[in-house]
C-alpha cells in the first residue's frame, strides 16, 4: 500500500516519502563516519600498549617455564653488572673480598636482580590497553547504524501517514463538492 500511496502523492505533488528517510540515514551514516574514525585513531594509539604487554607476557612465561634463560636478557645483564660490582666493592672497603659472604651477596644480588628483571616483565604484562574503549566504540557505531535505520523507517512511516492523510481529506473535499444536495 506504500507504493501505491507514495505514487499517488508523487503525481499529485504532495510529500516525498523518501526525503525525510534519506536525511535522516545521511545523518546517521556522517555520525558513522566520524565514528569509524575515532575508531580507527583508537586501534592505532592501542598498537603499543599491546605489543608492550604482550612482550611482558611472553617473557615472563618463557622464564618461568624454561624456555628461555633469564641470564641472557639484555636488561637482567644490565641491572646485575653494576649490582655486583656494588656488592664486591662494598665487600672489599672491609677487608671482606675473600670472605663467603661476598659469594652470598653476589648470590643475593642475582635472586634480586631476577625478581626484578621479572617484576619489569611482569608490569609490562599489566600494561592498560584501549580493547574497553575500542569494544564501546564498536558498540556505539553499531547503535548509531540501527539508529539511522530505525529513524529512515519511523520518517519514511509518518511520510507516508501524512500522504494518506491529504488523499483523504482530497478526497473528502471532492466529495463535498460532488454532492447534488449542495
């Protein structure tokens, strides 16, 4: 019955059914638009939190199940070279250089320095990234489509309502004047 009423107000020039729809979905879909940017923006400015937690997950994971050495990280290196140095500088001010307690201090500096080097690991693992705001995102674009759908339908619905209602109230007229009575 649409189409029917659509043609009939077409030809007689009343409302255009579809011009109020199609705002509404152009408005719908320039809402989109700047959605998908902002999306966009977000799954870039995501990239490095995730390559960060990802790198702190799987080191974390590859030395503590073996799979890699610990002693071979370039930042354990790093942190345990000037810690030992500090132990057995401390140990020789004394006169302690040759003591057992310097080997148990080098020891100790090491269990810190790998607790350390995995709590790093481990903060990185713990790293925020953007997946929440990118997964509301998402959401909200896909609200905005139904939207612009929803809304297309609800004007294209009350065009059409209105063009039957000039149809009938022609109508009404035409009777008014057609009647001999009159």
């Amino acid at each position: 019955m649409g189409n029917i009423v659509s043609n009939v107000t077409d030809a007689l020039h009343l409302t255009d059914t579809s011009a109020a729809g199609d705002a509404t979905k152009s408005a719908a879909n320039a809402q989109e638009a700047q959605e998908q940017q902002a999306l966009a923006y977000l799954e870039q400015e995501n990239k490095l939190p995730n390559q960060l937690r990802d790198i702190g997950i799987s080191r974390q994971i590859d030395y503590l199940t073996g799979k890699s050495d610990i002693s071979q990280d370039p930042f354990y290196k790093a942190m345990l070279g000037g810690q030992e140095e500090a132990a057995l500088r401390a140990r020789s001010a004394t006169g302690n250089l040759r003591s057992g307690q310097a080997i148990s201090d080098i020891g100790n500096v090491q269990n810190q320095v790998m607790l350390n080097t995995l709590g790093m690991y481990g903060n990185l693992g713990n790293t925020q990234t953007m997946t929440p705001q990118i997964a509301s995102q998402m959401n909200q674009i896909g609200q905005t489509q139904a939207y612009g759908i929803q809304g297309q339908a609800e004007a294209d619905q009350m065009a059409q309502q209105q063009n039957l209602n000039n149809i009938m109230g022609i109508a009404s007229s035409a009777e008014a004047f057609s009647n001999y009575r009159l």
